[in-house]
C-alpha cells in the first residue's frame, strides 16, 4: 500500500475543487489502495489559505483533514536536496512519515525531483496526475 504525503497546495485543491483529481485521493480511500498522510505544517499552511482564498471549502478542508493521517514534524535538519526554507518542513515531515510519494502541486521547488526517487531518499515525488496516471 503506497503511504500518500499530501502538500499543502493538494489539500488546498482538493478542497476548493471536489470534483478534481486531488479530491479523487479522499473518493477512494475505501479500497485500501493508499493511505493518506499529511504534517499539521502542510494543514496549517492549507487552511490559511483556504481562510483567505475560498472561505466557504473551510468545511469541506476540515472534513478531508478528519481522513488524513497527520504525522509528526521532525526536527530541522540537513537535507540531501536544495529546497527554500519554507518547503523543508514538508520534506522532513514525508521522509520521518515513511511516505513512498509526496505528492505536490510546487512544481517550481519540487519538480526537479519529481520521479527522481534515487535522489530524494527513496520517496517519490510526483503531481496528483502523475501519481494517478500511474496508478
């Protein structure tokens, strides 16, 4: 079963857009193909966000985070790979999880490592769609 490490900006749109492909993670959670996890850094940073942006999905994002795993936020430590300040909570959070994907919509930071398992410690990084597209 792959161990599903959810971004911030994947549980920001699976919130605001029920009917797309990152919502689709939370649909099919009864057949046991996946769990999903995320960081109280990656909630918090989706629910200022959804406050800001689209206030009426505040439900809907807590109702998605009520079927997430949430893990622990390791320490600050070096990282193998070069990521601003700001993503390395992410980072740190799905390797300590033992998450087999992160799965994210930050292409700019994390797509440079997307699919490159072989230099992000085993995980695998990868879009929504990547990751469906796969499946």
């Amino acid at each position: 079963m792959h161990r599903l490490f959810l971004d911030a900006n994947v549980l920001f749109t699976a919130a605001h857009n029920p009917d797309g492909k990152a919502a689709s993670l939370f649909d099919f959670l009864d057949m046991k193909r996946w769990e999903l996890l995320s960081s109280a850094f990656a909630i918090a940073e989706a629910q200022r966000n959804i406050a800001a942006k689209y206030p009426p999905c505040a439900a809907r994002l807590e109702s998605l985070i009520a079927k997430l795993a949430v893990v622990g936020q390791p320490a600050r430590v070096s990282i193998g790979i070069s990521l601003p300040e700001k993503d390395q909570p992410i980072y740190l959070a799905a390797l300590a999880c033992r998450a087999t994907h992160l799965l994210t919509g930050d292409l700019q930071h994390f797509g440079r490592y997307m699919n490159r398992p072989q230099a992000t410690d085993g995980i695998v990084i990868q879009t929504v769609a990547g990751y469906l597209a796969g499946c």
